[in-house]
C-alpha cells in the first residue's frame, strides 16, 4: 500500500512539473531556451538609440497640460543587434514637460520625457528618453495608436538573465 501511495505521489508530482514548465511558455519564457542563453553580462542599448512607440490614447496640445502622464507601448520586440531589450507590449510611461496650445499664429509644441518601460510581466526597466514636436500649423496631435520614434538620452542596461 505504501509503495502504491508513493507511486502516485511521484506521478502526480511530475505532472504539476509538466504543467508549470507549460504556464512558464504560455507566458512568454521558454524554459527550455533558457539554458542556453549566457547567464551573465548585461544588455545594453546606446544613448541616442530611437525607440519606435504607439500611443495608448490621443495626445492634443490643445486639451493636455504640463505634468499629465502619457503611456505608450512597444508595438514589437525591441532589440539591439541580437539582444532583446524589451517584448512587445512593453508599457512606455511618460510626462509632458512642456506644451504649448495653437492661439491666433502661434502653433502648438509638445514635448515628452519618459521614465521607465514596464514589461507585460512587470519588471520596471529605467529609462531616460524624450519626444518634441512643433506643429507646421494648428496643434500637435498624436493619435491613439500613433507611432512615433523616441530619443533615448542615456544607456538602457538591463541583466541579460531577465525573463521576460
């Protein structure tokens, strides 16, 4: 009886191994790829490195102030040469600084800086990064789901152990 019981505990055991191992590729970490990527260094992307991203909702100079937060993510993987620095999804998050609203002839300036990427597994990745536009006429608007490249103003480094 106790061999019985000890068999079915070591099955059962397997199994929930089998299954966790599953949970971990659904969610984007493919253990059995882990092996084989270095365990040490770290990742780096250079300053003055341009980060494509999307906006989450419209951004009008007209309605925004200075000191409203923005999000945008990354709509792919963002890699440096062979190294991943962040999956897609990523959320971007950022501020207004500065902004301007179109009156009479003057025309409407916006200016972004970003402070951190947060991937869709909630590691915060720092970043110090900024967006500026003057519009040609009117005001500066980015629409949801706009794409826009973002100038990233120093080293982004990251452990390259990181599971995303």
């Amino acid at each position: 009886m106790k061999k019985i019981t000890l068999i079915l505990i070591s099955m059962l055991m397997m199994s929930l191994n089998a299954y966790s191992q599953d949970g971990y590729k659904i969610q984007g970490y493919n253990a059995e790829n882990s092996a084989n990527e270095e365990l040490t260094g770290e990742k780096l992307m250079p300053a003055n490195s341009n980060i494509e991203v999307m906006a989450l909702n419209t951004i009008s100079s007209e309605y925004v102030k200075k000191g409203d937060k923005v999000i945008f993510y990354l709509p792919t993987d963002l890699y440096y040469g062979k190294n991943l620095i962040a999956p897609v999804g990523t959320r971007v998050n950022g501020i207004i600084i500065y902004i301007t609203n179109a009156t009479g002839k003057k025309t409407g300036s916006l200016k972004l800086r970003f402070s951190s990427m947060v991937t869709p597994n909630g590691q915060v990745i720092p970043v110090s990064a900024e967006y500026s536009n003057n519009a040609d006429s009117g005001n500066i608007i980015i629409k949801q789901n706009e794409k826009i490249n973002i100038t990233i103003n120093q080293p982004i480094t990251i452990i390259s152990n990181t599971p995303y």
